[in-house]
C-alpha cells in the first residue's frame, strides 16, 4: 500500500512539474493571439499568462476552459486585461467538470451576455476566482456577473460593479454546491430580487466583504444587498450600506441556518420592511454586529441574539480600528490587519483609503485599547 502511493505521489508531483507555459498577446507578440486558442492547446496544470489588451472571441463565450486544470492569469492586473463579452456573448465558461485547479486571476470581464451568468457560468463545475473585476454585464436571468450552479465557487479579492439581472442575483447567483467569498465588493449592482448576491440551497462562506448600493426592484423585490434562502454557513467581518429594497433593504433571510458575526449593517433602505435585516422562516443568529441607521427598521421578523449587538436607529461614530466588533482594539484586530495585507476592497481598511498597509497599522496602534 505504502508503495502504490509513493508511486502515485510520484505521477502527480511529475505530471505537474512537466507543465508546460504558454503567453497570449492580442498584438501578436506571444505564443497565441487569442485567449481560447492557448486553453484548447494547454493540458492540465499549464499556466497562460496573458499580456494587457481587449480580448474578445466569436463563439458562445470568450472563453471556454473546456474541463482543464489549468491556470489563466494575466500579467499586469484586471485594470489592463479585458475579457470582453461585446454584448453578444458569455464573458468565461465552465461547463465541463472543472475543480478548484481552475483558476481564473487578474482580468475585467465587462459585457458579457447570456440567459444565465452573463459575466461567468459555471453548471456543475467549480473554479477559483481571484483579483477579477465584473463590470457591466447585464440581461442575464440570473447571476449576470457570475451564475453558479451545483458547483464548488472560490472568490477572492473580486470586485463586482454595475452588473444587472432580470430575476436574481445582479451580481452573484450561488444554487447548490458550495462557495467562499473573502475580500470582494460589490457596488452598484441591481435585480428584482437580491440586488448583488442570491444564495440559495448551498453551504456558504462570506467574509471581508462590502456591499454597497446595491437595490432590488423597491415595490416587490427582496434582499437590496444579498438573499440568503436554504443555505447554511457564516456571514461574518462584512459591511452593508446604502443598499435598498421593499424587504430586506440589506439582507434577505429565508429558511436558512447561516450565521451572522462581525456585521456593520447601516444606512440602509427598504420601501416596506426590514431596512436593515427581514427574516422570514428559521431564525439567524446574529452576533458582535452593529445594525443601525436603517429605515424603515433595523430587523423585521424573528432572530437570535448571540451577544454583542448595537441595534440602534441611529449610528454612533464607530470605533473604526475595532474590526471584530468586541469594544476593543487589541492583538485580535491586528491579527486581522496583517492578514489582509495589501489587499484592497477590504473590511480591514481602517482608514478607507482602498489598500490595507502601513497607514491602517498606524491607526490602529493608536487606537489601542477599549473603545471610547
């Protein structure tokens, strides 16, 4: 036994270390003018390594990973590298059994097209996601920025803005399987229900997120940030403002046993009830979170106190250094600090400034100690 997995071992370690590296230019200078001509030569466990340029392709999507473990990045950052769906097409494709080993990092994808996830699609396949902004990808059903459906869905450090959906999801639609969300934003992003994110029978994870701005249609709609229904998990180190809808102007919760931990949930709006929280079903346990400032109230409908809330219908200046919410700057919040270092889009960002660094640091040693 100890010998047959010495071998396998060996064939996995070998297969990976004979990894091929393929480059992808749009002006003709690398391996591949466009981004699907690398994937369909590419194997498991290459990288593709993409220069800056608009890249846009003639099928159903731009780009399709077609089951491959392979990893696509570009060089110089989602502000330089576009995937662009035209309006016609799919921005990004995963249809085929990809796993986790799929990994798309540093593009834009804006203007994708399609009846569900317009942005990227992923049915019964899973990826991981990092440093990728969604912009502007509309006229989806569902999940116009990303639909995934029974898949395994990494996101991290992701921005998500301006995205639009008829049904659900403007930015974001998770149905079954799993996902994790760490250090992403979502801004500007609108559907009749769940405005930025619908969750919805999975087994999730969010944390280090903002959710700003977001709206669900303001007569019927619910969840102007997230709708959270059948879904187990946690919810934690997360901000909501400025969101709106007729229930639920922030959160959504339906029928789900998902915790909620750590949460700044302000300035928010519903037309009807529940400005800040509607509950409807199970009740959520919602704990060391600050929930105020909403209207027309700040949680309709029945939840579980787990100690360490400031309900409040007006705010009071957060002590801002204080990332967990337990009333002090301590080795906990600088903890939190430096593993979110130089990470943009980040609940750690003291001084809101869009980058964790030196300066978050600052403030925080200073404000060391109790909250005043």
């Amino acid at each position: 036994m100890k010998h047959a997995l010495k071998a396998l071992l060996s064939i996995t370690v070998c297969s990976q270390a004979l990894a091929d590296t393929w480059t992808v230019d749009v002006n003709g200078t690398a391996d591949f003018v466009t981004i699907q001509e690398a994937i369909d030569v590419a194997s498991d466990y290459d990288q593709i390594f993409v220069m800056p340029g608009t890249y846009t392709g003639n099928a159903d999507a731009v780009v399709n990973f077609y089951g491959k473990a392979i990893w696509l990045s570009s060089t110089q950052g989602a502000d330089l590298t576009v995937i662009d769906g035209e309006g016609q097409r799919r921005g990004v494709l995963c249809n085929s059994g990809e796993t986790n080993d799929t990994r798309l990092e540093g593009f834009t994808i804006t203007r994708g097209k399609e009846y569900d996830g317009g942005g990227m699609y992923l049915y019964l396949s899973s990826a991981m996601v990092i440093s990728c902004k969604f912009v502007q990808n509309t006229q989806s059903t569902l999940g116009s920025g990303v639909c995934c459906l029974g898949g395994y869905l990494i996101l991290s450090d992701c921005e998500f803005e301006n995205n639009e959906s008829y049904t659900m999801g403007g930015a974001l639609v998770q149905s079954g399987g799993g996902i994790q969300i760490a250090y992403c934003s979502f801004l500007n992003n609108t559907s009749h229900d769940a405005g930025a994110v619908y969750l919805t029978g999975t087994d999730a994870t969010v944390r280090n997120c903002m959710f700003e701005s977001n709206v669900a249609e303001v007569v019927s709609g619910v969840g102007g940030a997230m709708k959270i229904r059948s879904t187990e998990g946690i919810l934690k180190s997360s901000t909501f403002q400025e969101n709106m809808a007729a229930y639920g102007g922030a959160i959504y919760y339906e029928n789900a046993t998902m915790t909620m931990r750590h949460l700044l949930i302000q300035n928010n709006e519903a037309t009807s009830l529940g400005g800040g929280v509607e509950t409807f079903g199970t009740l959520p346990e919602i704990s060391f979170s600050e929930i105020c400032g909403n209207s027309m109230d700040q949680i309709n409908g029945g939840w579980t106190d787990g100690g360490g809330n400031a309900i409040a219908d007006q705010c009071t200046l957060p002590c801002s250094a204080d990332l967990n919410g337990d009333n002090s700057v301590d080795i906990v919040d600088l903890l939190e600090v430096l593993a979110a270092w130089n990470m943009t889009n980040s609940s750690s960002d003291i001084n809101t400034d869009g980058i964790v660094n030196v300066l978050d640091l600052l403030e925080l040693i200073a404000a060391w100690g109790p909250c005043p």
